[in-house]
C-alpha cells in the first residue's frame, strides 16, 4: 500500500508540476496590447503527420485555436502552418480539412505548407500574419511560446501584436503534457544563445 501511495502520489505530482509549467508558458512573451479587436490572425503549428487525415496532436490544435478565435474581432483568419515532414501532405493542409471537413469551420484560412521546423513556420507566416492588428499563435503552451520568441527576434514590431490563445486548459492533453514540458524546457533553454538567423527545430 505504501508503495501505490508513492506512485500516486509522484505521479499526480508530475502531472501538477506539467500543468504549472503549461499554464506558465501560455502567458509568457506577449506583447504590449491591452485590448482586443480589430483584425486578427490565429497562426496554429503544424505537428508531424504520417497519415493522411489530421492526428491526435493536430486535432487538438486546430480545436484550440477555434476556441481562441475573438468573437469582437473584426475580422479572425486562421493561418495554419507546417509543411510534408512525416508524410505526403503538408501538415498545414491536413489542419486545414480538418477544419473545414470535421469541424465545419467555414471562416478564411491561409496555409503555409512549405516549413520544416518552428523558425520556418514563424519565418515564412511573417508576409502572412503582418498586416493584422493582434496575432495568437496555438500550439502546445510550450512550443507556442517558443514560436513566440523567435517572432520577437525576427518582427519586433510584430511581437508587440502578440496576445494569448486559448491553447491552455487544466486536464487537457494531461499524460502528454509531461512530455511537451521536458522538451519544451529544453528547447527554450536554447533560444537566448542561439544567432539570430538560420534553421532551427
């Protein structure tokens, strides 16, 4: 009995310790808005795909940035992201018929099918994101914030547009969450050392 207690309990707090390290994640490197409407853009990453219907990964993300969508705003677009990296269609495709197709989302999108890792995905959506007054990006909280780091080093300017999505909810995605944390932190701990151009994960 002893032994299931430690079990529990060191698994309950690993999933609390994920959940914090999330919820932290959700809300670091914004930008200076105070409000919301005007013309928004809702950029989603794309996760490896092999198959040729979205994945459990990319399901979720597409429903989070749906939910993130700003009913006030003026104008919200979806631009998903992500090109073929696991298997023939481009991820930012299979988000986008997922959208459509199963969600029944009939708003614009755009799709930017052609990037291979986070740099990319934040590099070629710049000329797509640029002219929208607030920009959310969806992704794991972790991987979101760490696309949002590297808008700060690219687009400053843009940076300053950035808001929170609504990628974030306590209990959801729970068992993955451990997992996105570890290598969330460790792919963050390599932002501020890392040149300001070149291919990144």
């Amino acid at each position: 009995m002893r032994r299931l207690l430690i079990l529990v309990g060191s698994i309950t707090g690993i999933l609390l310790w994920s959940e914090f390290v999330h919820w932290r994640s959700s809300r670091r490197r914004m930008g200076g808005l105070q409000g919301s409407g005007g013309r928004e853009a809702v950029l989603v990453l794309g996760y490896k795909n092999r198959g040729t219907r979205a994945n459990y990964i990319n399901r979720f993300r597409v429903r989070a940035a749906l939910r993130s969508q700003d009913c006030d705003a003026q104008e919200s677009v979806l631009v998903l992201c992500g090109g073929s990296v696991a298997g023939e269609i481009a991820e930012a495709d299979l988000l986008a018929r997922y959208a459509r197709f199963e969600l029944g989302y009939t708003g614009p999108i755009l799709t930017e099918p052609d990037s291979r890792t986070t740099w990319e995905n934040i590099q070629n959506a710049i000329p797509l994101i640029e002219e929208f007054d607030v920009i959310k990006i969806v992704s794991n909280s972790l991987h979101a914030e760490k696309a949002r780091a590297y808008v700060w080093k690219l687009r400053p300017d843009l940076a300053q547009r950035l808001v929170a999505a609504k990628e974030y909810r306590f209990g959801e995605m729970t068992f993955v969450k451990p997992v996105a944390a570890l290598i969330g932190l460790e792919n963050l701990r390599g932002i501020e050392s890392a040149p300001e151009t070149g291919p990144r994960a």
